[in-house]
C-alpha cells in the first residue's frame, strides 16, 4: 500500500481561451488529481501574439461543506511554472494558491502543476490581453516595403 501512494500522476488538458472583451480572453480550468503526487499540465489556445500579457492565479480550499479544515482536501503546491517561468507559491492551511503575471509572452499557452494531493482538487482563472499592432507600426511596415521597392528598381534600370 505504501508502494503504490508514492507513485505520480499525470494528467494533460487542453483548455480553450474564451473572448471577453476586445482583445481580452479568459478560462477558468481546475483539476481533482489522484491522492498523492501529481502533475498536471494545461496547454491553453489560441496561441498568444507577440507582445501580449498573461496573468494566471489558482488555489485550493481544503474546506468540507461546513467550512471546516479537512486535511483529506489539501492540495499542497510543490511547483508551477506557465511556459518555464515559475509562479509564487504559498502554502498554507486551509488554502494555496499559486499565481503569476507575465508582461510580455507570445506562442501557446502552458501551465505545469505539480504537488501533492490529499484527494481535494483546486482551480483557476487564466486572463490574456492579446497585443495589437499600433497604426503606426503598419505604417512603418509599409513605408519599409515601398523603400526596398524603390531600391530594387533603381537596382534594374542601372
């Protein structure tokens, strides 16, 4: 019995980013790992554009429907990283929690969960402002193209 405690879970899940406002999506997620060591990983889509931020917070309340502490809820946090960037942890009784906000993060989405698990789950909300190119920048872009455009012409008559 004490062979088969210490053996690790594992779990993926795939969690979609729903639009909120312009240019802001979110999604709640959560899990109920096997009692014992766990690792959870949740890969959010769409893919974040260049320049967008990120902010994710999840926690566990090991509270029975009295609100009273039940240890056989706790969920205790050991690590938890969103695309390899570590989140604060803090463990405590009856709640932990876990977050981060990253300022600047572009492509997919991944969060990895470890700890352990007194047989309680936990959850979350992750919230992303997707960036968008200011006028300006297409306005450089296109200025950028018209002058290669002129070279390379000038380049053909020589």
């Amino acid at each position: 019995m004490l062979a088969s405690s210490c053996v690790a879970s594992a779990a993926a899940y795939t969690v979609t980013l729903n639009p909120t406002t312009p240019h802001h999506y979110s999604a709640s997620f959560g899990a109920t790992p096997n009692t014992g060591l766990f690792t959870d990983t949740f890969t959010f889509s769409p893919n974040l554009t260049l320049g967008s931020s990120a902010s994710v917070l999840f926690f566990n309340f090991a509270l029975d429907g009295n609100f009273n502490y039940d240890p056989n809820l706790q969920v205790h946090f050991s690590s938890a990283s969103l695309n390899g960037n570590n989140l604060n942890i803090s463990n405590g009784i009856p709640v932990s929690t876990a977050g981060i906000t990253l300022p600047s993060i572009s492509g997919p989405l991944v969060l990895t969960v470890s700890g352990t698990s007194g047989g309680g789950s936990y959850a979350g909300v992750m919230n992303v402002t997707m960036a968008v190119p200011e006028p300006e920048t297409y306005g450089m872009m296109l200025a950028g193209l018209a002058l290669v455009g002129v070279v390379a012409r000038r380049k053909q008559r020589a």
